[in-house]
C-alpha cells in the first residue's frame, strides 16, 4: 500500500528548472533559482514531506520517486563547482555559492557529523597513512552534506586520510559510484544513463533515512518483491561495501554491479 504523503506530487517539475540552468553562463545561483522557487512554495513543502521520521516506514508510488530524483540532479549539478574536475567536463556551472544558496532555501539541515562514516560522507580523494590499518580520518571538506528533516539530500564531500588495508586509493576515490548522476573527480552510474531524453527522468531516488540511532540504506528496495539476482563475483562484504559507500573499498568493483535492490539497516550511536 502506498504512502500519500503529499495529494499531488509535483517535483517533478524540477526538471525544467534543472534544464534552463545548464543554458544559464557559468556562476548562476539563487538569483536564478530562487524566484523559480518563489513560484512554486509547495515544491519545498513536498520536499519536507518526505523528511517525516516515520518516511523509512512508507512506500511511495514511482511518480514520487520520480520527483525525488530530479531533486538529486539538481543537487548533483549544484555541486559541480565544489568538486575537483579530474575528469574532462565542458560544463562550468553553477557558482560556488549557490549550494550553500539552496540548502538555505529548502531549509535544509548541513551534516555536521566530524568522524567519517559512509552514511555521512563520500570520498572524494584519499590520501594513504603510513600504517596500512589507520581508519579514516577526514582531512578536507570539499562541500557539506544536507538532510531534509530524516532524509539524506546528499552526502558531504570529503577526503580521507586512511590505511591501505581499510581503503584502496583507487577504488575508493576513482572507481565507479553507483547511485549517482554526476560527478567531475570519478565515473558514476544510475539507472537514468544509456535510457532517452524523456526515460531518464523515471527513476527513483535513493531515499536513506536516519531515524533514533538507525541508518536506513536505500529504504525503498525493502519493498522490491522481484529483486535481481545478487553479482555473484562479488563476496558479502563487497555488497555490503557497494551499498554503504556506494563504490568499492578495496578494489575496483566495476560499473556492472547491481545494488539497486540491496536494504539494509546499520545500528549507529
């Protein structure tokens, strides 16, 4: 059964605003976006909505999931100026205020979590400890994260220090992020690439959750009842890893990997 959380979903619209602005010359921000907003205060509020504590608990129909998504390309391309560009990008982009510009907008809550965890955190560069068992240790943050209420918006970005048995340098820094439309530094994958211009916009949010102590990962695979079958070259802890971080740990896991169906709930604090 469905949760109806909101009587009309319409995130979706979202995508018009995300296209406009790749048209717009490099440094838009809120002075672009904000009056789009100021139309349309019930996008902030649906957004909201999604926050509840209790939103791990509920199924949403696609379309919201949908809606959901063209958020996350929005946040995606809002971070493109806060990333280093290892990877050739003709986009310039939005300026390196306007993430900050939004979050305040939304009425966002920023990650201030100071000790690395997957949950929290993606990696964006990882700098090798000497001791090959050291745990990482953030060093830099390139951007900070956001919740809306209960729900992760987006991780903070951030560069590791940490031995070479905890984490590859590669793997976990350059090897294929899943879950995740756009990068400038790595490869990414969702379930929006190699479909159309109009296709690409049916796909479903990942919506991670923490609620009292409990770190909900990808709630809504809970209720997938035709899952695909799990990669078999990969052990447990490489799909748990590939779940958690989002990418590989301590290799390159590839870019045919399948965790879209993977739930899992880590008790934290």
């Amino acid at each position: 059964m469905y949760a109806r959380l909101v009587s009309d979903s319409g995130l979706w619209e979202v995508r018009t605003l995300f296209e406009s602005l790749l048209d717009e010359p490099a440094g838009w921000g809120a002075a672009q976006f904000g009056p789009w907003f100021a139309e349309r205060p019930q996008l902030i509020a649906e957004l909201h909505e999604y926050g509840v504590r209790e939103g791990h608990r509920l199924e949403l129909p696609a379309e919201q999931r949908w809606g959901l998504y063209a958020v996350n390309r929005l946040v995606d391309m809002l971070l493109v100026p806060l990333q280093p560009h290892y990877l050739e990008a003709a986009y310039s982009g939005a300026s390196p205020s306007a993430w900050t510009e939004f979050t305040e907008l939304a009425g966002a809550t920023s990650i201030t979590e100071g000790k690395f965890h997957p949950f929290f955190h993606e990696i964006v560069d990882v700098v090798e400890s000497d001791d090959p068992r050291e745990p990482p240790t953030i060093i830099d943050q390139h951007w900070p994260g956001a919740f809306v209420g209960n729900l992760l918006l987006v991780r903070s970005g951030v560069t590791v220090r940490a031995g070479s048995a905890v984490l590859d340098q590669q793997a976990a820094a350059r090897s294929c992020m899943y879950f995740t439309f756009w990068r400038c530094y790595r490869d990414v994958q969702d379930l929006s690439h190699n479909w159309g211009s109009n296709s690409q916009w049916r796909t479903s949010f990942r919506r991670d959750y923490y609620v009292g102590g409990e770190l909900h990962y990808n709630s809504d695979a809970q209720w997938d009842d035709d899952p695909i079958p799990h990669d078999e070259d990969l052990t447990p802890q490489e799909r748990l890893d590939l779940l958690r971080f989002r990418h590989g740990v301590l290799r390159d896991l590839g870019t045919d990997c399948w965790p879209y169906d993977d739930y899992f709930v880590e008790h934290w604090r």
